[in-house]
C-alpha cells in the first residue's frame, strides 16, 4: 500500500483532483462527482461534431510502456473529443529503448510544454513517481502501475454497474480470476467499497489470490465459482494471463475453464437480473464462453464505450485543477 | 491558498436576499412570454419548433412555455458547462447534467430557454453547444428576466421581466416548485464580486468549502 502522504498527492490542497493516481485515499463524493461528469460526457458522442472545447490548446502526451490497444486508444479518443493535442509515444522505438531514463524522458516533454502524461508501465508506482516528480502545472493519469492500480478502468467498471443498477448500496458484486496479479480487482474493490457496495466477493484459485485480503480490502473470499456468484448482482470477469500457466500457478487452460470458466449453466447461480462484466481482452474458452460473453447479460462493449466518456471526465477535471492553480498564480503577480 | 471561487450566486456570498418577484407575478410573466411567442411564430411563419431550456431554470420556464405553446415534439435540456468560457479561470463546473435533444436540430427553427439574461455568456455558450449537434434553421431567445451588464453582442426576442440593476446587485431564480425570483447584493469588494466573470447561470456555484479526504 502507498503510504498517506503520497495517497493525497493526488489532490491539491482544496480537494480538487490535480492527478489520478488511484482510487485510495478519494471520498465516495469525489468518485461520484466523476461519475456524474461522465454521464455529462456520454451525450457528446450523440452530437454531430464528437467535441467539446474544454482542453483546447493543452497538449497530452499518452506514455505506454506496456501494451495496449482499448485503454490507449479510448484515452486518445477521449483527450480529442476533449479538443486536446495528443502525442502517442511509441515506447518501442523511442529514446526508452537507447536507454534513456524514465525521469529524463518526462523532462524532456515538460520542455515541449506538455499538460498532462497518461502513463502505463509494468512497475507498481510510476505514475505516484512521475506525479512527484513533475512539474507543478503538469498532471499524471495513472493508465495502470503493476499489479496496483488501474483507476479509469474502475470507474468506468463503476460507471456501467451505475448505469445497469441505479445505486450501489444493495449490491453484491463478484470478481473473479486472477486477483492476484490484477491491478484492475485492485482498484475494483476500493472503489465498491468507497461507494458503498455492501457485499464484494473475489473467487481465485488459492494460487491467484493474495494473502490476508479480506482484512486488507473488506471483501469475502470464495475458491468456488457457483458459490462465490450465488445471487450475484455483478458478476466481473478478470483476464488470465497465459504467462500464468507456464508459471505453474494453473496447472492448464483447460482446467481453468473447467473450474473457473463463466458459462451460461454456471451464470444460473447468479441473480436473473444480471450483469456480466470483462475488462478486456477476453479468452474466450478460459476465462468465459463466448455464449455468456456476447449473451444479453454482458456489457462489455458498453463498457469501452463507456471508458471514453469516464476518461472525458478525470482528464478534464485535473486539467480544470490546473487552471484554478494557473489563475490564483496570476492574481498573485497581478 | 487558492480559493475555490464561486462563479455564481450562492446563499452566504450575498448579504440579503429579498423576493422580487413572486410565483404569481411569475406565472404571469410565464403567460406574456408564451404569448408574445406566440406572437413572433405566426408574424415569421415557423413551424415545427423546437423549444430548448437551460439548465437549470431556464429548463424550469422552458417546461411552462412548452406546456402553454402546446408543442407537439418533447423539450430539449441543454446543459453548457463543457463550453463555458470560464474553465480556463475557475476549472470544471461542479455540477453537470446530461444535455438531451430529443430530435435533431439541422434545419429547425429553435426557441432557446433561459432564466436570467446578464452577460450573454451563456447564451454563447449554448449557441456554441447547438452548432455542434447540428445546423439549426434559426434560434429565438426567450428569457425571464434581462438585467443590465450585457458584455456580448446578444439580445432577447422574448422577455418577461426587465431589470435595471446595479453591478454587484444579483438576481437568481429559485425553483422548481415554487418559482420564486430572489433578488440580493454581493458585499462590495468581496472575492464573489471580484472573481464575478459573467456566466450567468445562479444554478450552481462552486462549493466554497475545501472537500475533505477519507481520514
């Protein structure tokens, strides 16, 4: 867990979101504000010209030193509808792979007078890093750190349940899959448990499931897949990487499927009424069937709509933080 | 320290507040609105009108207008914080509410609904939020009130109330049920005054109060 001090740093000292870092450490009224902005946001999609002016003139530099196509492509998506300049850095090829120093390249693009990093790297913490180490004008969207946090998938994760179940105070959610190594159940359920969603359920085999928890998260623990989704609300499907079973942490994808696949007769056990969830990409025949994944109950490609949209409103949020900031600045010269 | 400034009116921002207009006079002005309405439809010959409100209380008169014109389509809400002029100054409005058109706006004729005319900001705000969902064939302005303090090159074709009022003097329409038009002073010299940029809108100004984090 980060320590207090580099939890807040998220918020400058009236609150307001500066960066977003991870969910810990933000008040219900905070994830809920991003909630209602992004209801805000959906409709822009409808308009004819997919715009708004409210980062005009910012530039936002997505830094993806780990693969990715949905969460990189929504946020580009996002910052344009934003009418935001975007810079797509291709890791692979740049200055990274000469050798070049995570510290350094961020200098390097605060000197072309960059407003915000959309960061994802494979070690837990960058993007807490980056945000202490950045210019006081220039703010951090953590794209997934690690094994810790992946916050606009949460909220957006948030954002659909909200949309399908109207309010989170009766709700049983179930995650299940590696939970383990998963930045996104991370981020999950702190953010259930912030809103108020009484029963949070993970299901892992004892090899995907860290230690002790239940105390760390306020979550119930099941290894069984029927029971851990017995009346379920929301049922949230995690990837399991294929680099798992070469770990000896799954004995085989087949038995996996068996244990732990979603299929529409295990679905059964869940509430009628459910929701079936997957961040994506899915493997299909893994982690669930393609039955349950492109059935009516699934809303996972609502979902990545709906990622646009949430990623609409922390990015403009943080940037309207920094021009209270660039204003009191201002006045205080003026 | 840097002040969450309040855009707008807010009680405790204003030393007194008074009513100025009751839910009666409101109603009638509501009744003159829709007639001059009425009125400026049949002289310019439109059909098929589209009325759109402001959020918040320009929805609420829009919703009177629209019953008593008796339009046949559903009445747009238009909410104009993704394009007020202001975020550059005080960041993201705290309250956002959907927009809805119910239909689409290319070659409509609009009636575009607001409480309270001061600055214009709003309206180009909202002129600006129209464009992007499409090319209307023309847009009417119908307001409550119009105050002095114009500061863009925009005018009502249909008003309610006329207000002479003095530059720190505020008027804000409480709703929805009862409509009740409250009119108070911003204390001179005040940070409200000072930091007072133009948007109109009283729906909603920014919480004074710092949030506090999860302890």
């Amino acid at each position: 867990m980060i320590p207090k001090s580099q939890e807040s740093s998220q918020l400058d000292a009236q609150g307001n979101l500066k960066h977003f870092l991870t969910i810990e450490g933000l008040s219900r009224e905070l994830l809920v504000e991003i909630l209602d902005k992004a209801e805000g946001f959906v409709g822009v999609a409808r308009q004819a010209v997919k715009k708004v002016p409210l980062c005009r003139g910012k530039v936002i530099a997505n830094l993806f030193f780990e693969t990715s196509t949905r969460t990189r492509t929504t946020f580009e998506l996002a910052a344009k509808r934003l009418s935001a300049d975007v810079l797509n850095l291709n890791i692979s090829t740049s200055a990274t792979a000469k050798g070049e120093t995570l510290l350094d390249t961020l200098r390097n693009l605060e000197a072309m007078h960059v407003d915000m990093f959309v960061v994802r790297h494979a070690s837990s913490g960058t993007a807490h890093f980056m945000a202490r180490h950045a210019n006081p004008h220039v703010s951090i969207v953590n794209a997934g750190d690690g094994r810790h946090s992946h916050p606009t998938q949460a909220m957006l994760d948030m954002f659909t349940i909200r949309r399908h179940k109207g309010d989170f105070s009766s709700l049983s959610v179930a995650i299940v899959g590696d939970i383990m190594h998963s930045r996104v159940a991370r981020s999950q359920m702190l953010a259930l448990k912030t809103l108020g969603v009484p029963d949070v359920r993970i299901i892992a085999p004892r090899t995907l499931m860290p230690a002790r928890i239940e105390e760390a998260f306020g979550v119930r623990v099941y290894h069984d897949l029927t029971e851990g989704i017995r009346d379920a609300d929301v049922v949230i499907m995690l990837r399991i990487q294929r680099e798992r079973m070469n770990s000896a942490l799954l004995p085989s994808e087949h038995e996996y499927f068996h244990l732990y696949g979603l299929t529409e007769a295990r679905l059964t056990a869940a509430r009628p009424d459910v929701t079936v969830m997957h961040p994506g990409p899915i493997n299909r025949g893994i982690e669930m069937d393609s039955q349950v994944a492109d059935g009516e109950r699934s809303v996972i490609l609502e979902q990545v709509s709906n990622g646009i949209a949430v990623r609409m409103a922390v990015m403009s949020m943080c940037i309207g933080t920094q021009n209270l900031r660039a204003q009191s600045i201002g006045e205080s010269h003026a | 320290m840097l002040p969450r400034q309040p855009s707008s009116w807010k009680p405790g921002f204003v030393s007194k507040t008074e009513t100025w207009k009751g839910p009666d006079e409101i109603a009638a002005a509501v009744a003159r609105m829709a007639s001059d309405l009425r009125a400026l439809i049949e002289a310019r010959g439109l059909r098929d009108l589209l009325m759109i409100g402001i959020h918040t209380g320009g929805v609420w008169i829009a919703d009177r207008l629209h019953d008593q014109l008796g339009l046949s389509e559903p009445l747009g809400h238009l909410d104009i914080s993704f394009y007020r002029d202001d975020f550059t100054r005080i960041g993201m409005h705290p309250q956002v509410r959907p927009s809805y058109l119910p239909v689409g706006i290319d070659d409509r004729h609009l009636i575009l609904v607001d409480d309270v005319l001061q600055s214009g900001r709003t309206i180009r705000a909202a002129l600006n939020v129209l464009f992007d969902y499409g090319r209307p064939a023309s847009v009417v302005l119908a307001t409550l009130a119009e105050r002095t303090g114009r500061e863009l090159p925009i005018a009502p074709d249909v008003v309610g109330f006329h207000a002479q009022l003095e530059a720190n003097e505020q008027i804000k329409l409480s709703g929805p049920e009862p409509l009740v038009m409250l009119r108070g002073r911003i204390p001179k010299g005040s940070a409200a005054a000072a930091s007072r940029q133009g948007i109109d809108d009283g729906s909603s100004g920014r919480d004074s109060t710092p949030r506090q984090e999860r302890p």
